[in-house]
C-alpha cells in the first residue's frame, strides 16, 4: 500500500479543516505561555494553501510539500512561520518528483521536515516546542520501517508517539520561544506548537489509513 | 470585546489604508506583502534601515518611518511578526546602493523571519546587516530562554540609528551604533491591565482589579511577578531599581530616560511616573540629559507603562537631537 498524490491533497484538505475547528483552542494553549496567536496564524496560513491548492493537483509530491511550504512562510508569520515553512520544504526536497510515497519515503519526509524545524528553531527535544511531537513520531515511523510494518500500522504508531510526546509537554519548562520568559511558570500547560504538529501527524494518520480501508 | 473595529482579521489592512491616507507627504503604503516606506526611498549612497514587527505597538513601527529615522517598515499581523517576502520587498525599496540594516527584535519569531529574508536578499546580492535588540531586564538572559526581549530601546536604536544613516555613516559604522545603543540601554516594564488582541477577542491574560504584573512584555505575555497594586512611586522604584543595577549605572553617568505608556496609560500618569523617575536617579548621581515620555512602543489597550535609560556620549546626544520627521516622532524640523 503506498500514499497516493491524492492522498495527500486529502491530507492537507482535512487538515486544514482541523485547523478551522482548532484555531480557538489552539490559540487558548497560546494564550497560557505565549502570545495568543496560533491557531489564528496556522488557520490563516492553511486558508491560503487551500486557495492554492486547485494549482497543484498536477504536481509530484515534492512539489506540493515545497509549495505548501512557501505559502506557509509568506502568510503564517510569527514563528510558526519559517517553522512550518521549513517543516514543507524540507519534506518536499526529500521526496522530490515522487507521484506516491512507501511508508519508508514517508519516514524521510518526516525526518527531513523535523531536521528542517530544529535547523531553523535550534530546538532539542525537551524544549517544549514542536520538536517534542514530531521527532517520537520520526522515530516510530523508522522503527515501524524496519520492523517491516504496514503503512496503517506505521501511521499509526507515528501518531501514537506525536501524541505522547505532545502530552509530555505538560510538565516541560520551556527553553525556547516566548513561553521560556514565563520559566517556571510554563510547566503545568500544553505547548501549542507540539499540538498541531500532532494534528499534523495524527491527521496524516487517520486520513490515509481511511482511504486504504 | 469591545474594539473600534470592522473586522479583526481587516485591521491591520485598514490602518494602512489610514496611514497612506494621513500621511502622503511622509510615506508610501504598499500592499501585498505589506510595507511602508519614506516617500523619496531609496535615498541615494544612504544606509536604508527597516525594521518590523507585529502590529499592535503603535506608533512603532509603521509612525517612525520617514526623514531621520526608518526607511521602512513591515507590520505583521497583531503580535506577530511580518513575513520574509515583506522584509525582502523592503530590503530591495530601500536599497539605495549603500546596503541596508535591519533592527530586529528579539523575539523568536522576527529573528526567523528576518533571517530568512536576509539569506533571501543576500541571494539577490544585497548588502544587508542584522542586528538584535534584547534591553529587557525582566527576562533572565541565560542559555534556558530565547533571551531578552526587545522592548523600549528600540525606538531609541531606531531614531539615533535614523540620524546616523542620514549623516552619510555606513552599514558596518551604523550596524556599530545600533549594536552599542543595545549594549548601554535596559527597560523594564510592567501592566495594570492586560489586553485583547483582535482575533482573539478576550484578554490575553486575567489581571484582577487590586493586582498588577511587573517585567511584562509588549505582547501581553504575562510578566514574571504578580502583586498587589502599589503606588506609583514604588511601581517606579520596582522598575528603575533592576535597570539601575543590571549594566550597572554609576554616578556620573549622563543618561536618555524614556517613561513609556503601553497604550491605556495617559499622559499625566507618565508625567508621575517621570517625575519620579528623574528623582531616583539622581538619588544615585545619574544625570537625566534627554527624555522621551509618551506611547511610542505600545501594547494595544494595556494600561502600565516601561522604563528605560539609555547611557549616553556627545555623539550619542548629537544624533538624539537630530532633525526627525516622522508621523510617530518629529523635532528639529
């Protein structure tokens, strides 16, 4: 079973709906450590990927991932951002030209995304950003990979993992962005960005594992 | 929430149409990605200065571009940081072949965005240098934050920066002074109330009536320590006490005070705080040369107020009292 190019139109579709169902708490897990604008800013920013969407149903995968990724850059702002622009590019430069994805490619894209967030953020895990839910997810993928899982299994495991180390979040003092002014007082609530990087994963999950039932 | 607005996410596009409107002779307002710039850009052989940053803190950015001080400005969305292509559009309005200096706050996001767009403008052969304001002393400065944030000595940084550019210095000489300006001024800050960003539509933190938060940001972030209002004098004494001892500060030193108001505070609350500002320090022999009082650095609706000093020289003071034309800020002129 492999992810289709229409797969992952879907996926970007669904998760742009999320956000639009999201943005409110999204931005209420914003306002407790941060600036309050989250999930108005990723709302904004999937809006705009969705009106440019009909323009790249022809594309490879690479293609849509980097495109996704330049519009998110030019209309997120904030640090979600360069962040989640660079989340797309990278995905998309490690799938380039490709018309469907193993759970392998999957895995590469993913890591290449993660590498991307915490080249351009200097996150390490246990910051409380968003590296917390995407590098467990990365690496459930890998293991998934080698075990020689199937893709739902796989999917599944990543987002079981972007889940726990979204939860894990919790208790973190943040060390980056602006939670870490709060310093102590930021542990006891959710990070946001880690939340919808879980959405992320976890929606890739469930949209692909639908379309292969 | 209850807001002179037609639709949160239509604010920021319409104040820019209120400022192309009020202000022709001054700047020129383009859209799509968002920028303003002074009206005759690119000034020929003149460093170009831009800067940027969330709307919200009104006047800055957007009130000080023009002669003397910024040569452009990107607003982002309400506390959030403009974008790289609005950085890189005004990178390449303002290049007038001398290269161009961005002021970046410290906050997360402007750092990322202003990066990008400098690799991005550095690409298409631009000459551009960044430079990082952190005056907050509030914040620990440590590996386990992102550092200090930029507050009040920005606008500092902008008007003596803006003086410097147009006296014919060059990138690396006003880099230089932006980067000294940084290393001799500290704010703190604090808040009565706090405020509702647009599209959030409630506040951004609850503050109760008898309590007040002290080192607060200008995004609403809540600050570091929550207390039971106190008067005004000792509000300044809390504030003025941490930045006096932070560079430190010594008796003789010749100092620009700067008493802020974060949007909801009026002018005679600022003149109280002022006047007691001045008194302590010269409590510890610090002379008081130039001022600054007002809203300049803004945080929408919040009522409180920052303080910040800025350590000053002959050269200093001589490009604090240059002519500037801006709609946020004039003198001279």
């Amino acid at each position: 079973m492999v992810i289709t190019r229409d797969d992952v139109i879907d996926w970007i579709k669904v998760y742009a709906q999320l956000l639009v169902e999201k943005k409110d708490y999204l931005t209420d897990l914003d306002s407790a450590i941060g600036d309050a604008d989250h999930g108005a800013n990723m709302n904004r920013g999937f809006q705009a990927v969705l009106s440019k969407l009909p323009g790249m149903e022809d594309q490879d995968i690479g293609t849509i991932f980097k495109t996704v990724g330049m519009t998110l850059l030019s209309t997120v702002g904030g640090a979600g951002g360069p962040l989640y622009g660079s989340l797309f590019i990278q995905a998309g430069k490690a799938v380039s030209g490709k018309m469907e994805l193993t759970l392998a490619d999957w895995a590469d894209a993913l890591e290449a995304a993660t590498t991307g967030v915490v080249s351009r953020g200097k996150a390490v895990l246990e910051d409380k950003t968003m590296v917390d839910a995407l590098t467990p997810a990365v690496e459930a993928l890998k293991e998934s990979v080698s075990k020689g899982l199937s893709l739902s299994e796989g999917l599944k495991n990543s987002a079981k993992a972007a889940e726990e180390g979204m939860i894990a979040t919790i208790p973190l003092v943040a060390r980056k962005g602006r939670a870490s002014y709060l310093g102590e007082r930021s542990a006891g609530h959710q990070d946001p960005g880690a939340t919808s990087s879980f959405y992320l994963v976890n929606t890739a999950f469930k949209t692909w594992t639908n379309s292969h039932k | 929430m209850k807001k002179l607005i037609n639709k949160p996410e239509e604010v920021v596009k319409e104040e820019l149409q209120g400022i192309e409107l009020a202000h022709p002779d001054l700047v020129k307002v383009f859209y799509d990605p968002d920028f303003i710039v002074r009206v005759d850009a690119p000034v020929k052989g003149k460093v170009g200065i831009i800067s940027g940053g969330g709307s919200g803190h009104e006047p800055m950015h957007g009130g000080f571009v023009g002669k003397g001080m910024l040569d452009a400005a990107c607003p982002g969305a309400v506390f959030t940081s403009p974008t790289p292509d609005q950085m890189l559009a005004a990178t390449k309005a303002v290049d007038g072949g001398a290269g161009v200096l961005h002021i970046v706050k410290n906050y997360t996001g402007d750092v990322m965005n202003f990066e990008m767009a400098a690799d991005l403008a550095k690409e298409e052969g631009l000459e551009v240098e960044a430079v990082v304001i952190d005056d907050d002393v509030a914040v620990k400065d440590s590996l386990y934050t992102a550092g200090r944030r930029g507050v009040g000595l920005t606008v500092l940084v902008e008007k003596i920066c803006g003086a410097a550019a147009e006296e014919g210095r060059s990138l690396k000489e006003v880099a230089d002074l932006a980067r000294k300006v940084n290393s001799l001024g500290r704010t703190m800050g604090m808040a009565l109330t706090s405020c509702t960003v647009p599209h959030a539509g409630k506040p951004t933190f609850d503050l109760p009536e008898d309590e007040m938060e002290i080192g607060i940001g200008i995004h609403g972030e809540p600050g570091r320590k929550r207390m039971k209002l106190q008067s005004a004098d000792e509000v300044v004494e809390m504030l003025m006490d941490p930045i006096i001892s932070d560079i430190p500060y010594k008796s003789g030193d010749e100092v620009l005070l700067f008493v802020n108001g974060m949007g909801g505070t009026p002018l005679i609350e600022l003149y109280v705080l002022y006047r007691k500002a001045v008194e302590v320090a010269e409590k510890h022999g610090i002379k008081v040369v130039r001022n600054l009082i007002g809203p300049y650095i803004t945080s929408l609706e919040m009522a409180g107020t920052s303080i910040t000093m800025l350590k000053m020289d002959a050269d200093l003071i001589k490009l604090w009292d240059a002519p500037v034309l801006t709609a946020g800020m004039r003198k001279g002129i």
